[in-house]
C-alpha cells in the first residue's frame, strides 16, 4: 500500500492490510430494484495487542474499531457446562459519539447476540471470554455495530477460540425503493428503513438481525433487504477467510 494512502488514515497500525471485496453478482440477489451497492473495502490486522489472547483492528470507511477477547478464563463456582460471553463496549471521547452510554449499550447486545451462535460452548465448558471493543471512530448506525461484530469475530479467531462458522455481519439500507449495502447512516435517519443481518454460512442461517427504522417495515420490504444483506455477508466471509489463509502462508513461510 502507498504512503499517500497510510498517511490519508490514522489510528491503525502501519502494516495492516486491506481486503478489497469481490463484486456482488446481479443474478446472486433475488430482488435486483434499487441501487444495491457491495460491501466497501476493509482494513484489519490481527494480534495488534499482545497483552490479550487475541485482537483485531478493523477499518472500513470512517469507521475505526479495535476488539479484543481474553480467555478462556476459568470460571470459579458450580460447574457451567458451557461458557459464558462477556462484551463490553468502550467509546473514545475524541471519537464525535454522543450518548456513549446508551450507545455502548446497544452495541455489546448487538454484538453479543451475533457471535455467541458462533462459538463451541461446550467445548470450553466452566470458562469465561471476555470481548472488548473500542470505537475509535464513526457514525452511529447499523454499519458501526456490523463492523463491530466482525472485528470480534476475527479477534476471536485470533484467540483461538474454536467457532461453528465465522460468522459476518452486514447492514442494508432502504430508502424510497432503493436498497444500499453497507453504508453509514444514523441510527436515527428518517425515511429509511436499515436491516443488520448476522450471518452463519455453515448453516446458511441468519444468526441474529435487527431493524432500524421510524415507522413500520412491511414483509417485502424485509425479505427484499434481506436478499441483499444474505449474499453481502457471504461475500465478505470469504474476504476475511482468504485474508487468514493468506496470513497464514505468510506465517508458514517465515517458519521453514
């Protein structure tokens, strides 16, 4: 990547790599009216804090989030047959968001609710994993909290932590009768309707969703936002697997 490009960006470390996302396919989307747009390009690296058992710095847009995960941590008390997942949100102050609190909030659910599905429970039963994440950055809406859950994810990949499926998560937005993937609008915008869609594409099922919006979402418009935001995520699945194969070559190659 180009100087000019590093010094047009801030806050994430120097050699973090971009992931350019493959282009929608028009006959992938059941419901092609509208101007339906492909997730925009991302920015990640993994183990950028080495004091956790795993992290993950993502950017996409202006939006610019560090997670990291600690554990498995050995829960004290009666034996838990599975384990317990713990997310807390932390919002800079020079990040621009207001009522961090609510905010916050909204956000570990959110989060919460998309990977939990992800994760072998029983595998690491009597234990606890901490997720943490930092907004360094961004508006407020369905593409802050779907970036938030995907920066988890990989965090949590680079933890370690043994997963069904990496699941992504997208965000949709309709307004009048066009439908847009991925961009950054308020939580509060007027006039449009959002849809964040967590995604498992081991079981082709949505994990977790939610909708944003002002007044009522009829059934169509749900199921046409929805095929966008299935195939959406599905594409950058893939972007994050071949950025870890990669990565792992990488890593392969300096061990020999």
């Amino acid at each position: 990547m180009s100087g000019l490009a590093d010094r047009r960006r801030n806050l994430g470390p120097i050699d973090f790599q971009r992931i350019d996302i493959p282009s929608l396919d028009s006959d992938e989307l059941t419901n092609n009216q509208g101007n339906a747009t492909q997730p925009r390009p991302v920015f990640v690296r993994q183990g950028v804090a080495a004091q956790n058992s795993g992290s993950c710095y993502l950017e996409v847009g202006d939006i610019k989030i560090m997670a990291t995960v600690n554990g498995p941590l050995q829960l004290r008390g009666e034996f838990q047959s599975q384990a317990e997942i713990e997310v807390s949100v932390n919002i800079q102050e020079f990040s621009g968001v207001e009522n961090k609190e609510e905010t916050s909030k909204s956000i570990a659910e959110f989060v919460k609710s998309c990977i939990t599905p992800a994760i072998i429970l029983e595998e690491i039963p009597k234990s606890l994993i901490q997720v943490s994440i930092r907004i360094l950055s961004g508006t407020v809406g369905s593409a802050q909290k779907c970036a938030s859950v995907n920066a988890s994810i990989m965090a949590l990949i680079n933890a370690g932590i043994v997963l069904h499926d990496m699941v992504t998560a997208v965000s949709v937005v309709q307004k009048d009768e066009q439908f847009f993937v991925d961009v950054d609008v308020n939580e509060n915008s007027e006039n449009v309707n959002q849809l964040l869609v967590a995604y498992k594409p081991a079981t082709k099922k949505i994990v977790s969703f939610q909708i944003m919006s002002a007044q009522a979402v009829s059934k169509e418009s749900i199921e046409a936002l929805l095929s966008y935001a299935e195939p959406a995520c599905l594409h950058l699945r893939n972007a994050f697997a071949s950025y870890l194969l990669e990565d792992y070559v990488k890593e392969s190659s300096k061990s020999e």
